[in-house]
C-alpha cells in the first residue's frame, strides 16, 4: 500500500510539472505568436503603424509591472489559488484579443493576458519549488523541463502563428490559448499542491507603487527606440517610475507587513542570481530579435521558414537544460556553471555577430546559435535555481515574482537598448548591408551583456559544493 501511494505521488509530481511547463510554455507563446498575424490585424482592426506595436507592448508592460503582485498574492492566499485565477484572467483576455473590433478593445485583451500571465509566472515556479524542493535532484530535473519549455514556446509561436494566420484567421491566434487554460484549470485541483497561505494584509500601498513605478519604467523601455531616448515622453516615463519605485522603497522599509520584505535580498546568492537572470535576459532576448531580422530581411526567408530555422537552436537548448545541465550542475556546482554558461553565451554571441550580408544560414547563423543555446542552457538552470532556494519556504512566491520581474525588465531594457545601438550602426537603413551592421552592432553590443553578468556572477554568487548525486555521477565515470 506504502509503495502504490509512493507511486502515485511520483505520477501526480510529474503531471503537476507538466501543467506547471504549460504556463511557461504559454507565457512565452504568447509573445511571439502575434508577430505574423500582425499585418492582417492592422488592417482588420485600423492599427497605425507605430501603434501596431503595442499589441505586443500591452502584454509585457501589464506582464513585467503585476509580478511582484503576483508573487505576494501566491504566498498570501495560496500558490495554487492564484495559478488558477491566472490561466481563468489569461483565459478571458484571450477570448477579448480574439472578439475584439477595435484598437481598443485588442489592447485591454492583451493587457488582461499580461495580467493573466503574471499571475501564473511566480505561482508556478512556488509551486514547482514546493513538489519538488525536498529533493535536490528531482529540482534540478523540473527546473530543467521547465525552462526548456521557454524556446519551446517561443518557437511554437512563431509556427502556430504562421499556420493559424495562413490557414484559419488573426483571432485564432488567441483562441488557441482557451482548451489549454479550461484543461489546465480542470486538473490544478487534483495534482496540485495546496501550499500554506500566510496570515496577513496585502500591502495596497506597495502593489500600487511597485506595479505602477516598474510598468512606467517598462513603458519607457519599450517606448524610447520610437520615441526617442531623450524624448519628453521617454523622461516623463522614466522620472515617474522612479518616483514611484523610491516611495515603493521608503514603505517597505516602513510597514510592518510590505509586499517585499527588503531583508530578502540579504539572503546568500538571492540577489547575485536575480541579477545573473537579469543579464541573461538582457542578452539572450536581442539574440533572438535580431537573428530573426536576419533570416527575414538579409536572407530573405518567410516568418514560417524562419521559425524552421530556429529549430535547431530550440532543440539545443532543450536537449542541453533537460539532459546535459542538471548533470553539470551536479558535477560542478551551480556557480561554475553560471559563470560557465554567461561565458560561453557571450562566446557565441560575438561568432554570431561576424554575420555577413551575403552569408548564409548554415555558416554564419547555425554554429553561432548552437554556442549561444549551450550558453543558456548551462546558466538559466543553475542560476534560477539559487534565486528560488535561496528564500524562506514561506516567501517561494515572493521569490519567484522577483526572478521572473528581473528576467522580463531585463529582457526588455536588453532588446531597447540593442536596438538603439542597431539603428545607430545602421540597422533603419534599407540595404542589405547597412542591415547586416546594425544586426552585429546589436548582436556584440548583447554579447558585453552576457560577459558583464559572467563577471558579476564570478564576483557576487558563492560557491556552492556540488551535490552528492553529481559527486556519484563524477564517481562512477572516473571508474
């Protein structure tokens, strides 16, 4: 009977990871799989060509300016609690982005989405933390399935949106989203952990400060490679975001129960991960941008015929979190790999960035992108693994907002800035090889992120010994 219950636990852990490797897999779907609908809602829906771009901005501001609400809502009223009301939030934003007629109502959809997902982020990784935190090897395999579910999502995107927009209609693209979330809400209750809730209020003051004070900062980031790094909009963006997150600061220090206990960041390696994830944000996601632009615009390949380009990279990076890091993390310890992985991150990066404008797919893309995939790979695990272990059990969903806001600001401050730097080598320009400048300038521009967060990883992140499973592993191979 003891055995049967153990091997029904084993099953119900393995398919809670698996719902919990949706959300994330959907999370990052939902930013890519918009790109080739986009010409056929602009012209359905009456979208200006400056304002066609928020349809992917609605959904990162509202996503990166709501996680740290998010995670204090999951510790507050329960992980699995707010994991369904996320997929339920998602789930109706993507039947209004569908329904929608107008400008309008297409971007309160994707505002909601972003909401949606914000919940889901931090409640999933809290409850990932709790099924499998007791044992060290079991995190580190469901910390590898789960961000190998990342590029998953992201390339899916980019082939279910091609074949959704040729072959149905743009609505679909968002429909997609609706079996998914009713499936994922009608198994949470049974698989998923409950999770403790904490007593205690939630700090109005700070939701409002920290989730307007990071939206606005967002705002600006997305904003300024349009409107100007120096425009009035881009600083009135900027100064009131700071505003917002310095009296964010001053109530934390001063109530008895803020949305973020300030006293976190004192734990070792919490604030040396976050920042690790930071810079792998900063630099992995203008990779993916400017590759992409490369295929298309140099190359000459269709959005389809791009995402098929990107496979191999996907496949790499899966291959590489889900069989080859936790074994190296075992082996190593995390910071070596961290460091390791932002290294070999900024070594492809700059191969990537000798692009040419009469190159080719196979020469000047596919070897580059396969080091900066094993890159990812090897730091993306370990570092989120200390970022999340690194917390108090009952503070997992504060953690995990935090690591999941650091990731998203940082993609998104990385991509602005690589484009400004792009579009000043030369990347607005219409030739082939202005374009292919441009493209290298943002690309070796990205690979100074990742060597910048290798630097800060060595210096910051404490060793930790590998494990006795990494030690048994070393063991048997030397025999």
């Amino acid at each position: 009977m003891r055995t049967t219950t153990s091997a029904a636990w084993s099953r119900q852990r393995w398919l809670a990871l698996a719902l919990i490797a949706a959300a994330q897999f959907m999370v990052i779907m939902d930013t890519s799989i918009i790109g080739v609908a986009l010409p056929e809602m602009q012209g359905d829906l009456g979208f200006t060509s400056a304002g066609l771009s928020w349809v992917f901005n609605a959904y990162v501001v509202a996503f990166g300016g709501l996680l740290l609400l998010g995670g204090r809502l999951a510790d507050l009223f329960g992980a699995r609690r707010i994991f369904s009301t996320g997929w339920a939030v998602l789930g109706v934003g993507s039947l209004l982005a569908g329904l929608a007629g107008g400008v309008e109502a297409e971007l309160a959809g994707r505002a909601i989405q972003g909401a949606g997902a914000a919940l889901i982020a931090p409640a999933a990784l809290s409850l990932l933390f709790m099924t499998f935190g007791a044992s060290p090897a079991d995190l580190t395999k469901a910390l590898a399935l789960y961000g190998a579910a990342a590029p998953a999502g992201g390339t899916a995107g980019v082939f279910l949106g091609g074949v959704l927009t040729e072959y149905a209609s743009w609505p679909w693209v968002f429909f997609i989203n609706l079996p998914l979330a009713v499936a994922v809400l009608a198994l949470t209750p049974s698989v998923m952990p409950r999770g403790a809730r904490q007593r205690g209020s939630l700090d109005v003051a700070g939701a409002i400060t920290a989730t307007g004070g990071l939206a606005a900062l967002v705002f600006a980031i997305v904003r300024a490679p349009d409107a100007g790094w120096t425009s009035y909009s881009t600083a009135a963006a900027v100064l009131v975001g700071t505003g917002l997150l310095g009296l964010f600061v001053h109530l934390q220090r001063r109530l008895r129960q803020p949305l973020v206990r300030l006293g976190i960041f004192k734990a070792p390696n919490l604030a040396a991960a976050n920042a690790a994830q930071f810079f792998l944000g900063a630099a992995w996601i203008p990779m993916f941008f400017f590759v992409n632009l490369y295929l298309q615009h140099v190359l000459g390949l269709g959005a389809f015929a791009s995402g098929a380009a990107l496979l191999p990279l996907t496949v790499t990076i899966m291959i590489g979190m889900i069989a080859v890091a936790p074994r190296l993390i075992g082996r190593y310890g995390p910071k070596t790999m961290t460091v390791a992985g932002l290294v070999t991150l900024a070594a492809g990066l700059v191969w990537l960035s000798l692009l040419r404008a009469d190159g080719s797919f196979v020469v000047d893309v596919l070897p580059a992108t396969l080091v900066t995939a094993a890159g990812m790979a090897m730091a993306f695990i370990p570092s989120l693994g200390l970022a999340l272990s690194s917390a108090a059990p009952e503070e997992g969903g504060l953690a995990a907002g935090i690591v999941n806001t650091n990731y998203q600001v940082g993609s998104a401050l990385g991509l602005a800035a690589m484009t400004a730097v792009a579009a000043a080598f030369g990347a607005e320009e219409s030739g082939v090889a202005s374009l292919t400048d441009g493209f290298s300038a943002g690309l070796l521009g990205a690979a100074g992120i990742a060597a910048l967060g290798a630097v800060a990883a060595a210096t910051w992140l404490r060793a930790a010994a590998p494990t006795e499973a990494g030690q048994a592993e070393q063991r048997e191979a030397v025999v």
